[in-house]
C-alpha cells in the first residue's frame, strides 16, 4: 500500500495531484467529521468529492 500523506501535508497540493487512495482515505474520514466540518473543511471536501467524480 502506498504511503497516504496526511490533510495538513495536501493543503497546498492540488486534489488533481492526489492519488486515489488519498482522496478515497480523506473522503471517507471527512464525512464522518462532516457534522464538525468548518465552511474551510467542508469546501476541502467538496473539491474531493468533484475530484473522485471526475476520474470516475
């Protein structure tokens, strides 16, 4: 398995630039947290979510 990089290290990275299992792992852990999500943390996730749907 291929090392995920952690939130605060993609925060100046593209989500283009993401691998697959960065934004499948970053989508999943911020849903669960959606409910606590700042409007900061909820556009992050909104740019994951239009990312994953891109590549299909």
């Amino acid at each position: 398995m291929q090392d995920i990089r952690r939130i605060h290290e993609l925060n100046d990275v593209a989500t283009s630039s993401w691998t697959e299992e960065e934004l499948h792992y970053h989508q999943r852990v911020m849903s669960d947290l959606s409910p606590w999500l700042n409007a900061q943390g909820t556009a992050m996730l909104g740019q994951i979510i239009h990312e994953i749907e891109e590549r299909g």
